[in-house]
C-alpha cells in the first residue's frame, strides 16, 4: 500500500477557487484516497474504488 507520501494527488474540479475549500484525491490500483488540503494533520481516507464509483454516482444524481 502506498504512503500519503508516494501518492499523486491533485485537487478536484469542484473546490473553490480561493484555495480555501478544496478536496484532494489520488487514486491506486485499490483505492481512492481523499483528504481535505487545508488540514493536512488530519489523515487522508481511502475508500475501495467500487465504493467511490457509487459515491460519485449518487453525488451527481442528487
């Protein structure tokens, strides 16, 4: 499993342009990572990319 280190992430499209609301991801063979780039203290979450594929799905429907 790859360290919050060796991750790519990069911002999504939906953040505010002010740099201060704005959700990171990267992404792996296994899994999504997502953390919130204004609070890096806080630890990154992954979720399984089947369960991010759900995630985006209803996010877009609602």
């Amino acid at each position: 499993m790859s360290t919050e280190r060796e991750l790519a992430w990069f911002r999504s499209s939906y953040s505010g342009s002010a740099g201060d609301s704005c959700v990171e991801v990267a992404t792996t063979e296994e899994a999504v990572h997502v953390r919130d780039s204004k609070d890096l203290t806080r630890p990154a979450f992954a979720v399984g990319r089947e369960g991010w594929g759900r995630f985006v799905r209803y996010a877009v429907d609602h």
